[in-house]
C-alpha cells in the first residue's frame, strides 16, 4: 500500500474556512477521549472546558485579557511565518520586551525620576522598550541566519531559555524588591506605570485594544502594501521573489524585528497591565502557544483575532478544570498539542488529496 | 502455422479505453492503441494533451481510472514501477534521476534488483555500451558527463533489464543535434531487435524519421492514428494543435540603432557545486536586433541569465552596460528603471508565483514602475487593468477574472509573463526559453511578438535550446559553451551543422580541449 498526495486544483473558500473548524472539533473529539480515559465525564469536561467560560461576564473579559498577548505575539508570527521564516522563539521576545520595558517600572517606582514633568511619559516609554527589547533579541537569530546560514528555528528556540534563566536571575539579584520578604520578584509598579482598565473596577485594560489595533494594521499592511505583498511571495516563491527584485537578508531582518517587536510590546503589556511588576513567570507559555493561534488562524490577522479567543478559552477552561474535576493543569497544554497536530493535518488535507492506493488496478 | 500467425498479430501491449481522472480533471479520456513487438510507436500532442499520464499508467507510477491493459495478451497490474520493469516494460526519463557524485556504475547498480557485485556490472555495461554503440565510461563520475552521455546511462540502466518495451520521454530535447543522431541508431538497433519502443515527443521531424505509427492526443482524447512518414510535420503540427500554425512575420526592413546592451567579458565563478563558470563572455547587441544564444542546456545559459537580469551582481560594474549605463554592480530593480526587462526560464516559481492572482503576479515583476505603488502602498486598480491589457493582448486563455497563474496551461501563463515585459515596452528584453514546455500555437505568438518588439527598435537577448526558434526569429546566434560564448555568426549565413559543432565544443579553438 501507498499514500498519494494529490494536488487539488480547486480549492475552495469553503474549504479553507471549514478546515480549522474541523481541525477544532477533532481536538476536542480526541481530548474527550482522553479524559474520558483518565476516568472524568468527557461531557462535564467539555461544559466546564468551553461553555462555563462563555456564561458569565467577568469570565468574557478574562478571555480578551488573555486573548490579549496572543493575537499581538501570533500577528507578528504571521509574518515570519508568510515569508517561511520560523521564529519559534518568541516566548523570549516576549520576555526581553517585559525585562526592558519592566526594567522603566522599576527605576520610576516611588515617583522617582518624576518630579518636574510628571509621569506621564513612563508607561509609552515602557512599552517602546518593550518593543526594542523584544525586536533586538529576535534580530539575534535572523543576524546568525544571514550571516552563517544557522537554522533560526533552533537558534531562537534555544534563545527562549536563555531569556527564561536570564529573568529568574534579574527578580532573584538586581531587580529584587529589597522590601519583598526575599520573594524572587521585582516592586510594584506605579499605577501611572501601569496600562489603564477601560472601565473602573473592570478586567479589561488597554491593552486588548492595542492588540485590536495591531491586527488591523497588520492585515492592511498584509493586503495592501508592497512590503505585505514582498512577505507573502517570499514564502510562496523565494525564487520568483529575487526576480522581483526583493532582498531576502534584509526581509528576514525585517520580519524577525517585526515579530519580534510585536512579542516584546505583548511582553510589557502582560507586565504593566495584568501583573504589574516582574516575577519569575510572566508568561504561561503564551509565545508558545501564540503559534497555534497563528496558524489556528490561517496566517491572517483577522483570523488570528478569532483563534486567540479560542486558545485563550483553553487557558481558562484549564483553570477551571483543575479546580472543578481535580485535572491536571498540563492537559492544557497536551490539548493545545493535539490543536496544532489537527489544525496542521487539516491544513494538509485541503491543500492535498489523500488517496490510499492498494496496488491492483480498478 | 494458425497459432503462430495469432501470436504474431496479438499486440505487445494494448491499451484498451483507458481513463484517468485527477478530482473533477480528466487526464486521459478513453485512449486505446496497440504497440507491436519490433514497431516504434510516437506519442504526440502538446503539453497538457496528456502524453506523460498515459506513459505514466503503463510504467505503473498511475492507475487508470477506468480502462484495461493487457501485456502480450494478458491483463497487466502494476503496483509500482518496479512491476513494471519485472514484467519487461522500461522508461527513459526526460530529466534524469542520478546522482552527480557517483560512477556511472554506481548509479546503475543503485535501481537494479537483487545485489551484483559493481565488478560484475561494469562488464555488462561495457557489453550494453559496445552492442548499441552507446560509448559510456563505468568509472566516469556523473557530474563530469554531458547530458547526452548522462541519457546513455538512463538507457543503458534500463537495457540492462532486458526490457520489451522501452518508453522514451522527449529524449532530444537536452541533446546537441549530432547527439540526436547518435541515439537515433541506437534506437533502430533496438528496433531491429524486436523491442518496442514508445517515443513522446513534439518534435516533428524526430517523429518522422523514426517511427512507424503515431498516436496523436490532444486535451486528454486520442483524435487520431497515423503514419508520420506518410505526412507532413505541418500537417502533423495542424492535428496535434487543431489548427493550422501561422509562419513568423519577418519585418520587411531591418535598421540596427546604437548598442543598447553590451557584455565585456564578463566573467563570474558558479556558486553552485558543479554550477558553470561564466569565462569571458563578450556581446554587443544592437537596437532593433534580436540576438540568440544556442547551446546544450547546463552551459551557463541560466547564470548568463542571472548575470545579466541582476539577480546576481556581476564582480565589476563595468562588465554590463545598458544603454551605455555601466550596471554590473545594480540589481535587478535598477536594472528595469533603466528599461530593461527579463523573463526567467522557469515559469513557475521564478517568473511567476503559483498561488498569486495574475494582477499579483503582474505587480511581481513591475511594481517598480508604471505608478503600481506610491507610499509603499500598491495600487491595485491600476495593477487589475494592467494584467488585463495583458491578457486582451497576448490572448491568455484562463478560468474566471483574474486567476491564481497555477491553473493556467504552461502556454497561457508562458504568453501572460512574456506579455507582462513586453507590454512595459522594454528597450531591452533578456529572455531564457521562451516557448519550453509551451504549445506550438503559443509559442508562435510569443516568437512573433519577439519579433515585432525588435522591429521597434529594441534589443532582444534570445537564450535558447531550440535551433528551429533560434534560426526563425534571429538575427545573429552566438553558441554558450561551458560558460564561453563563440563569436557570433549571421543568422542566414551559419548552418545548423556548425551550431552543433560549437555546441559540442568543437570549432572553440582551444576550449575544445578543456578536460
């Protein structure tokens, strides 16, 4: 027996559309199962996993909130991604842009550095240096690519436990509150440092409309513009892409900046918004997880939006599972797994045809 | 004696309504024909008339749909190409499948059963080499041979299998014409040994001179049977294509202008194992005159490309000029500013992306100019009508609006690319194997607008495998070999002959003894 991809010559929207959906349900069909096997009610699981979360309000702003961070870090992936460049690390740009943005938090704590102008230029300045953070430690892999060829899927891999050390070093030594109780955690941020809620006493802060912005912006610059069209036909023909005239070292520059960037400025925007101060673990794995979003999401901003509510809902689902049917908090990430597996499947089966072929003629 | 005469009469293999389906698209639609032991059996059609599924259903890399085969009589299964060969059926490819850093032998030893020592082989294959006249070196490494000596070993790896039937795909269409003749006695020895032989090719005059029946497919159906000898290559051409093929119109006077791209020895080190060196290579060409460069595929055809379009800056910036504007140090992007434009060999994935609409593929190569964008930002109104003036002029057949170029025939996306450059009225036209793998109605149209382009007054660079394009559409043919240009002749006055010699190396002078 054989396996044949076939090309298919048509592919239709519908297709397209349907196939993260059935990418979705598969997951869940195939969680289900295992829960099931670890003796719990796949129903309950389900109900506790998916529909609680969407029930009450408090939970529907928790979902923007960790929405949030995933769909600026998946925006900037997309990007990489279009132009078949593979930045697996931006769970460390992510951290550099909270390090160096949190690192302003830190020095202006207590009104410091505030007194004749006032505060107000802390918290852009953060989230510029969340954003510089973010992009130069993402530049290290695309500089190791263009200059020695090293394959940047292991380089920024690896780079992701550099940041990881690097951080639990900085709350444990040098940003340490010396106040903490030797806590391994950085002071608290002023609340002029901190990105505003949107509403008074609410979950909601100002960074889930940043994270709306930018997948805007990023669709536009996608669609429209000649650097959008340049990501785009680097990763459907690198060849054809030279013919046109475009520089590959200088894209991949561009892209790993750009994501980068993006991951950094998600990165400050979890420190200053949602925790406040530096800690040891700032992200619950969201630059991994913003992977699945991205292609959950088709490599569009747009479909990014939807996706990273979907992964967000996970997050929370998981949460709730642990309390409610004593899971373990790393059947999240075993779901997320069993995602990206579907969704990667899914993809391959609406590009090809997969036919079995037994030997004999028909 | 009854029995004997029905064995004679019963066909080696026989094709009986066969069908082929990929999803919604019909490959072959109810195709039969018979091939006789000892008969030389052509294929014709152009690209897309679904020639190569066909052989590939008898090789036994594709099942038909529908349909039956039956081989000496006998319905034949295949699971595999290796079945294939077992029951005495064998296929020469049109790109060879070896590797560049094994023997000779080594790489026939790679695909035959069973485990025979290599010692043992190079004696058979000095066998198969001396019986069809076929010179072939075991110990030679791979990389260091012609692609005529490259097609030795494909064939001789197949003889080796004592095939019956022997399939040949397009097998001149990388070979000096001396080459050519050379393989042709190997095929009539075969011939003459009672193997059958199945020929796929869109040369006409091959076909003629080599087989005794021919099957003529076009769109998927078999529209008729002939014998080519009995026929004409024009109204061979007129079946295949289901019209009649235009001639090329000759502008009635011709006036060179000044030197509109200049080559002065312009050399430039492969980067690619194996790659060709550019040695050397000089070129004046005048506006208003198209300028053919022949040679056997692999000489430095397609770094002569990259070279001159920009995509690989030359070493010194005054190796290229353009207009008299040295270039050799500007990419491809200045290179058009100055009123240059290219069209790449290859059309998918080099000219032209797949999955990209053609308004896309359209800004692809010209969003630098014609006002496409202003800001960074496209205009793609203007890119929308530009692609259609495009596919009015050149008569781009295509599905719906505006397309993904992937579901375009190698012919429409061929004319769309060329009319893509030469709607942006080039002064200079670089262009690399314009009408390769390309219906004989297109590339008519596309030689022909080559023509006329000159007759404007630009200059036209015309790489080339195709002498009979070569020979209608320039004025002066220069030969590439191993990344050294000859000197050029005038296009009237140089015989075939001579091209195939400077193809070969011979009449280089001291090249010709380069290894």
């Amino acid at each position: 027996m054989r396996i044949d991809l076939e090309p298919r010559l048509n592919r239709s929207l519908a297709l397209d559309l349907g196939a993260p959906i059935v990418a979705l349900a598969g997951a869940i069909l195939i969680g289900g199962i295992v829960i099931w096997l670890l003796g719990k009610s796949p129903a309950l699981a389900f109900q506790v996993y998916f529909i609680n979360p969407l029930l009450e309000g408090w939970s529907l702003q928790e979902l923007a909130v960790k929405a949030c961070p995933l769909v600026l870090i998946a925006v900037g992936l997309s990007f990489c991604y279009r132009a078949n460049l593979w930045n697996i690390g931006a769970e460390g740009q992510f951290i550099l842009g909270g390090v160096l943005g949190g690192w302003l938090g830190i020095l202006t704590h207590d009104e410091a550095y505030q007194g004749v102008i006032g505060g107000w230029w802390i918290l852009p300045t953060m989230l510029a240096l969340g954003v510089i953070g973010g992009a130069i430690y993402a530049l290290i892999p695309a500089l190791l690519r263009v200059w020695l060829g090293a394959s940047e899927i292991l380089t920024s891999l690896m780079l992701v436990y550099v940041a990881e050390l690097g951080l639990d070093w900085l709350v444990r030594g040098p940003f340490k509150d010396p106040d903490g109780f030797n806590f391994p955690q950085s002071v608290v941020f002023d609340d002029i440092a901190r990105l505003p809620f949107l509403a008074e006493g609410e979950r909601l802060h100002a960074g889930v409309l940043l994270a709306l912005i930018v997948a805007l912006i990023g669709a536009f610059v996608l669609a429209r513009t000649l650097f959008g069209f340049e990501v785009r036909l680097a990763g459907e023909a690198p060849r054809a892409a030279r013919f046109a005239g475009f520089d590959d070292r200088k894209l991949t520059l561009m892209v790993f900046a750009i994501s980068g960037g993006l991951a950094g400025l998600a990165g400050i925007v979890e420190v200053a918004g949602q925790i406040g101060q530096l800690t040891p673990k700032i992200s619950p794995g969201y630059g991994f997880t913003a992977i699945i979003v991205a292609f959950l999401g088709r490599l569009s901003p747009i479909g990014i939006l939807v996706a990273a509510l979907v992964l967000a809902l996970t997050y929370i689902g998981g949460e709730a599972a642990q309390v409610e049917l004593s899971l373990n908090s790393d059947m999240t990430r075993a779901f997320q797994g069993v995602l990206l597996m579907c969704v990667l499947i899914a993809d391959t089966a609406t590009r090809y045809r997969v036919r079995l072929n037994f030997g004999a003629a028909r | 004696m009854i029995a004997q005469q029905e064995t004679r009469a019963t066909p080696l293999l026989s094709m009986r309504g066969i069908v082929k389906r990929f999803g919604s698209f019909t490959a072959n639609d109810d195709i039969s024909l018979d091939i006789h032991e000892g008969e030389a059996h052509a294929l014709i059609g152009e690209n897309g008339a679904g020639k190569s599924t066909l052989v590939k259903i008898i090789y036994g890399l594709l099942e038909p749909t529908e349909g039956e085969i039956l081989f000496r009589g006998k319905p034949m299964r295949l699971n595999g190409p290796q079945e294939a060969r077992a029951q005495g059926v064998g296929m020469v490819f049109q790109h060879f499948s070896l590797f560049d850093n094994l023997t000779v032998a080594e790489n026939i030893a790679l695909v035959l059963p069973g485990d025979a020592p290599i010692s043992a082989l190079r004696g058979r294959i000095l066998e198969v080499a001396e019986r069809y006249r076929m010179p072939l070196d075991p110990d030679r490494e791979v990389w260091s041979l012609s692609a005529g000596e490259r097609q030795r070993i494909e064939i001789a790896r197949c003889l080796l299998q004592d095939p019956r039937l022997i399939i040949l795909d397009e097998p001149t269409s990388v070979l000096t014409p001396q080459e050519a003749f050379a393989l042709f006695e190997t095929l009539d020895r075969l011939k003459a040994e009672g193997r059958a032989l199945l020929y796929i090719s869109h040369k006409l005059e091959e076909v003629r001179r080599l087989c005794e029946t021919a099957t003529i497919l076009r769109l998927g159906r078999k529209v008729g049977s002939c014998d080519p000898r009995q026929e004409s290559s024009r109204s061979l051409a007129a079946l295949m294509v289901g019209s009649a093929i235009n001639d090329i119109q000759a502008p009635s006077t011709r006036a060179f202008g000044g030197e509109r791209l200049t080559l002065d020895n312009l050399s430039l080190p492969s980067q690619e194992i194996h790659g060709v060196d550019l040695d050397g290579v000089s070129l004046r060409l005048r506006g208003g005159e198209v300028f053919g460069i022949a040679g056997v595929a692999g000489n430095g055809q397609s770094e002569l490309f990259e070279a001159v379009s920009g995509e690989r800056l030359a070493e010194s910036n005054y190796t290229i000029l353009l207009d008299g504007v040295s270039v050799g140090l500007r990419d491809i992007t200045a290179r058009r500013g100055l009123g240059a434009a290219f069209v790449p060999e290859e059309r998918n994935g080099h000219a032209a992306a797949g999955d990209f609409s053609l308004t896309e593929n359209l800004i692809l190569s010209r969003h630098a100019g014609a006002g496409l964008t202003s800001r960074g930002l496209i205009n793609f109104d203007k890119a929308r009508a530009l692609a259609q003036e495009v596919i009015k002029t050149f008569d781009v057949r295509k599905a719906g609006p505006d397309p993904a170029a992937r579901t375009l025939s190698g012919g429409n996306l061929q004319k769309f690319v060329v009319g893509r450059e030469i709607l942006s009225e080039p002064k200079v036209l670089v262009i690399n194997q314009p009408t390769w793998g390309v219906d004989a109605a297109a590339a008519a149209t596309i030689r022909q607008a080559l023509v006329d382009l000159a007759a404007r007054g630009a200059s036209v660079l015309l790489i080339s495998q195709d002498l009979d394009e070569l020979f209608e559409t320039c004025d002066r043919i220069a030969v590439m070999h191993e990344g050294r240009l000859s000197d050029p002749r005038d296009a009237r006055n140089v015989t075939r002959e001579e091209i195939g010699l400077l193809m070969t190396g011979d009449g280089h002078g001291e090249s010709a003894h380069a290894h």
